[in-house]
C-alpha cells in the first residue's frame, strides 16, 4: 500500500480541514501517518524518562505513607509511646520520657505530617502528568485509527469505483 507523503493533503482529504488549522497533536499524528510510522514510546516510558530519583523517593515515600502497613505500625508505634508513658515505665520504678499530654509525641506527629505532605503531593503532581501523557497518547492513537479508517474507507470506494467502471466497459 503506497502511503501519501504529504500531511497537508491529508488534513484536506480526511479531516475537511488545512493542515495549519489543526491543533499540534493532530498535526503530529497526521505526519506519522502520512510517514507510515507508529506511535512512539508509551505513556509510562515517556513519564519514566524524564522522572529523576527526587521523583522517584517522593513516589516510594508516598507508596509507604500511603499504605496499610503505614497505618498499622504506626498505631502499634503509638499505642507503645502511650502505654510507656502512662503506666508501664512508672510501674518499672522508671519515670515516663514523655507523660500525658505527650507533648513530644505530638512534636513527632507534626514534624512527619510537615514533611510527609508535601512529598505525597509531589507524588500526586507527578501521576497527574503521567495521566496527562497517558491521555494525550490515548487521543494521539485514537485519531491515528479513525484516520487510517477514513484512508481505508476512500481506498475501497475507489476500488469499488473502478470494479463498477470496469463490469460498465465490460457490458458495453
């Protein structure tokens, strides 16, 4: 199947619209298709390619805090501090490091949430624009299939137009 060389033609023929009317992902996806390339890379090769290990520890962090686990040791961490400091130690003949109200367990509490809040939301940010990519890419391989449809579509009708005009010669 020999493929056309110029996008500017196939904007006109297959979308009704000039080339420079289109936006820029429409115009990349009809000269990949005017080339006869694929896509390139996916979405999640593209987002790791530009990701550095800040991103990458901000998304482990973020995995970690996020979880489960997190949340069962940390209360298992908790009920320890509480049950050292109100009774367990003082029953050892040991005074409490940190007696009720808890004043530095909460010192703790305030510092992990100062600092675990902004790298989940880097995390959020940075799946967001994975999600951006993912969409982009998505729309970039949906209008390359209708365009290839429409392009298959005008092959047959002219196909079709030439069995017609030949079994036309043929009769006559």
């Amino acid at each position: 199947m020999t493929r056309s060389a110029d996008p500017r033609k196939l904007a006109h023929d297959l979308l009704g619209r000039d080339y420079d009317d289109l936006e820029a992902d429409e115009q990349r996806v009809l000269k990949r298709v005017a080339a006869g390339t694929f896509t390139g890379r996916d979405a999640d090769e593209l987002a790791q390619a530009h990701e550095t290990w800040k991103d990458r520890l901000a998304d482990r962090v973020a995995a970690v805090g996020g979880s489960w686990g997190f949340i069962v040791g940390f209360g298992v961490v908790l009920l320890v501090w509480t049950a050292l400091n109100s009774g367990v130690l003082q029953a050892l003949g040991l005074g409490p490091f940190d007696a009720y109200p808890f004043i530095f367990l909460n010192l703790m509490l305030s510092m992990l949430a100062a600092v675990q809040a902004p790298v989940i939301l880097m995390s959020q940010n940075r799946q967001a624009m994975k999600d951006r990519i993912t969409a982009r890419h998505d729309y970039e391989v949906n209008l390359r299939t209708q365009l290839e449809i429409l392009r298959l579509a005008r092959r047959i009708e002219a196909l079709a137009e030439e069995v017609r005009a030949l079994a036309k010669h043929s009769e006559g």
